[in-house]
C-alpha cells in the first residue's frame, strides 16, 4: 500500500472518531421540551437562572406542547386544527332555513378561517420558528485538515511528510440546551399568534355579518312601510274623488313615497357594502352574490359574570400566552449569557507523520476557549435581564388593558342586550297599534293625513332603530368574544 493511500486511510480513521465522539454527545435525551412554568411578576430568579420564581404567578394557558422532543414539528396539530381545503372555495356557507337557504353567521365564520390567508401566514411564520430549534441544539461541524511536506512528496528517498488533523466543538454543558429552549419559547409565541389571528378575523367577520343583516332587514322593513303608505295614498286618494279630502293629501303621499324610493338607494348601498366586505373575508369577487341573511338573530339571554369573564380571559387569550412565552425566551437569553462566562471545548486528533519516530505521530488533545473579556459578556446578560423586564412590564400592562376591555365590552353588551329588549316589549308594539289607530282614524275622518303620515314615519324610524340595536347587540357580542379569547354564549 503506498504511503499516500495510508495517510487517506488514517484520515478517514481520524474524522469518524472524532464525529462519532461529536454525535454522543447530541442525544435528544438531554433535550427533552422544557416545562412551560407560570409567568412569575418578579425581577429575581432562581439558582438555576432557566427556571424563574419568586413573585405572583398569573395563570396562562401556555403549557400546549407544540414541538416534539427531537424539535420536529407535529404537522398532526396543524391538519387538526388549521385545516385548508382549497376545493371548498366555490362552496357557500349556508344553512337551510325552510325552503330557501340562509346564510348563518357561525358557518360564515368558520368558512372564512378556513380560507383567510393571514391564518396561513401566521402558520409559515410558527413552522419557520419551530424549525430553528433542531438548528440551536446542534453540534458545529467537524474540522479535518490535511497538511502536506512538498520537498517529500514524490521522493523515493524519503517518505512522504503529512500532518492529518480532526476536531471537534463541544460547547460547554447546558449551552445548547438552552438555545433549544430559547427556540421552543419563541415557537410557542409564533404559535399563540396563530390564535390571535383567528380571534381577529372571526370578529372581523361576526362585524361584518351584523352590517350585512342590519342593511337586508332595514330594506324588508323600507319595503313594508312603502307598501303601507301606498294603502294610505290609496285611501286618500279615494277620499279626494269624492271630496271629502284635499288633494294635497295625495301629494304628500308622493312625496312621502319619492323620499322612501331615495332611502332605499341608501340601504342598497349599504348592504353592497356589507356583501362586499364578506365576500372580501371569503377570498372571493367583492360583486359575488350571498343568499339572505335570517329573519332574526336570536339575543342572547345570559352572560356569565363579569368577574369570570376577566379571569377566563387571563386564561385563554393567546396574547398573554405569547407574551409569557416571549418572557421564558428572554430568562432563557439570560441563564445563556451567563453560561458564556464557562469555556467551550474543541477535541483535536491529530496523526503527524512529520516525526519520524512512528510512536510520536498520533496525537490527541483539545482547544478551550479563555473568556477572559468580561465586559461584552456582563453587558450581554444585562442586556437579556432589561428585556425580561421589558416584557414583564409589557405583560402586566397589557393584563390590565384586557381587563378593562372585557368589563367595557361587557357593559356594552348588556346595554345592548336591555335596549333590544325594551324595543320588542315596549316601544315597537305601541308604535304599531299608534299606526293601526291612526290609520282608522282618517279613514271615519277624525284625523289629518300629516298627522297619520307622522306616525307612519316615526314606526319606520322605531323599526330601523330595532335592527339597529339586535346588530349592535351582536357586534358587541363579537368585540366581547374578542376580548374574552373564547366564545361565552
């Protein structure tokens, strides 16, 4: 065998020993997914700098496994959760309502989370985060070398002079471990985004439903009312022909009906509008056409109270998850800055076929770093400890926002709730008998058609106030939903 297919061979030799010595050291064994704790409010932490404590916990629904051990992505959870069937595209969100179809809000909803690209955005982003932590816990490559004497290469009368080198970086114990834990955290926050984005969309399109409800029952209702005073231009025309009235009252009939005509131009607009917003939700043309909405939209009865609300929103909104997730990230950042005061080593084999003594040639040692700069270092950890602070902060400001927008949407909704109530109850059932009353009035002649109009006009404004209020009833329902994290009804 001549000399130089001896040296490839050592070499060989060489680098599988040291890799096979790199890759016992990578078992996932050691890497195992990190606890998640309860967001402590405090600024010290515990010996091992890893894990905080001390403080007040705040429940947060932050302990969803999201990677598995060896970090690979549970592509399962995604197909679970966040199916995307892009055959359902040309389908229409409807449930039968009698003979004619009806476009419901909850399958509206659901159909649109189905479709909505910012969804499938945010779940890219979770999978690029999630696929950074197989590259954190890794091991650097391995190092060969090969050092060559040329004035020997070639020659007979000497043999050939090389140097074949392996090394190795193992870093310091715990460091990767941490850069695991570092990347598992910040995918646990891209992944809680996730939920967030759905939560802003199902209330986007619960938002945009009620719209579309309001501007189709108001224009029923303007249909109604139209066909109302055409009666009573009928009726006053009929008494004009015979003398009993002025012809005026005909034309204040025209006029009453031209300004409906221009209302309804109005509503037409609006509920484009409303269509045009959904079908924007649905990916499809703004101008695509949407079956009816229902004839009513059922108030809720009951809420919970107010005080579970806020605590079932600390529970449940993805934002705090993310953000104690972000929190965990930062603490992690810090134990590992800290962790860089500790020296990395590098183990070398070497075989130097530059001695000529053949027990001298092979060779074994290691490389260790000397951390003695300590200044970058203590600013690094004071650097990672002021973020944990910062996110800290961010989280108990945004704790106490959420409060306060559940206990507001809460108060809203109830308003709402009263006010529809005292429309059904009270005000629309004595604005009807008004008009029925006034209505028969004129007819025995007791009554002037401006006043018979009037309460024609005040019923349609009653009305339009009551559909106001039950889409205003929902709209405030979908903010609280929103706020809360989950749905309450």
């Amino acid at each position: 065998m001549s000399t130089t297919h001896r040296a490839a061979r050592r070499g060989y030799v060489l680098l599988i020993a040291v890799v096979t010595a790199g890759c016992q050291t990578t078992g996932h064994t050691a890497f195992n997914q990190p606890q998640p704790v309860p967001l402590q409010i405090a600024d010290s932490e515990s010996p091992d700098p890893a894990v905080p404590s001390g403080g007040k916990p705040i429940t947060v629904g932050d302990s969803l496994p999201l990677l598995q051990e060896n970090c690979e992505v549970q592509d399962e959870v995604v197909r679970s959760m966040f199916s995307v069937d892009a055959g359902a595209v040309q389908s229409w969100p409807v449930v039968a309502s009698g003979q004619s179809p009806r476009l419901e809000m909850e399958p509206l909803v659901a159909e649109v989370l189905s479709r909505h690209p910012d969804i499938r955005s945010a779940i890219a982003a979770w999978r690029a985060a999630a696929e950074r932590c197989p590259q954190e816990i890794s091991l650097d490559d391995p190092m060969f070398g090969l050092m060559l004497g040329p004035g020997s290469w070639g020659s007979d009368e000497v043999e050939t002079a090389y140097t074949l080198e392996a090394s190795q970086k193992i870093p310091w114990p715990g460091k990767r471990q941490l850069r695991g834990n570092i990347a598992r955290a910040q995918a646990n926050a891209a992944f809680y985004t996730i939920d967030e984005q759905r939560l802003r969309i199902a209330e986007a399109t619960r938002l945009a439903y009620a719209q579309y409800f309001l501007a189709h029952r108001q224009l029923v209702v303007l249909a109604e009312s139209t066909s109302l005073l055409g009666d009573f231009r009928q009726i006053a025309m009929t008494k004009y022909e015979s003398a009993e009235v002025q012809q005026q009252d005909v034309l204040i009939a025209d006029v009453e009906l031209a300004e409906l005509a221009r209302r309804r131009l109005e509503l037409l607009r609006a509920e484009r509008v409303a269509k045009a917003r959904i079908n924007t939700l649905l990916l499809v043309s703004p101008a695509a056409s949407l079956p009816p909405p229902p004839e009513s939209m059922p108030v809720t009865a009951a809420l919970p109270p107010a005080d579970e609300l806020r605590i079932l929103a600390l529970e449940q909104r993805p934002e705090l998850a993310a953000q104690a997730a972000q929190i965990r990230a930062t603490r992690y950042s810090a134990a590992l800055a800290r962790k860089e005061f500790l020296p990395d080593t590098e183990l070398v084999a070497r075989y130097d076929a530059f001695w000529q003594e053949e027990p001298l040639r092979p060779m074994v040692g290691m490389n260790v770093n000397v951390p003695v700069y300590k200044a970058k270092r203590r600013a690094a950890v004071r650097e990672a400890t002021a973020k944990t602070a910062e996110q800290q902060a961010a989280m108990e400001t945004r704790i106490n926002e959420i409060t306060f927008l559940v206990d507001e949407a809460y108060q809203r909704v109830q308003e709402s709730q009263q006010t529809v109530t005292v429309y059904q109850e009270q005000i629309l059932p004595k604005a009807e008998h008004s008009v029925a009353a006034a209505q028969a009035s004129y007819v025995a002649g007791r009554l002037d058609f401006l006043r018979l109009i009037e309460s024609q006009r005040q019923l349609l404004a009653i009305q339009d106030r009551h559909y106001e209020a039950i889409a205003e009833h929902h709209q405030r329902l979908a903010e609280l939903i929103r706020q809360v994290g989950t749905d309450i009804r």
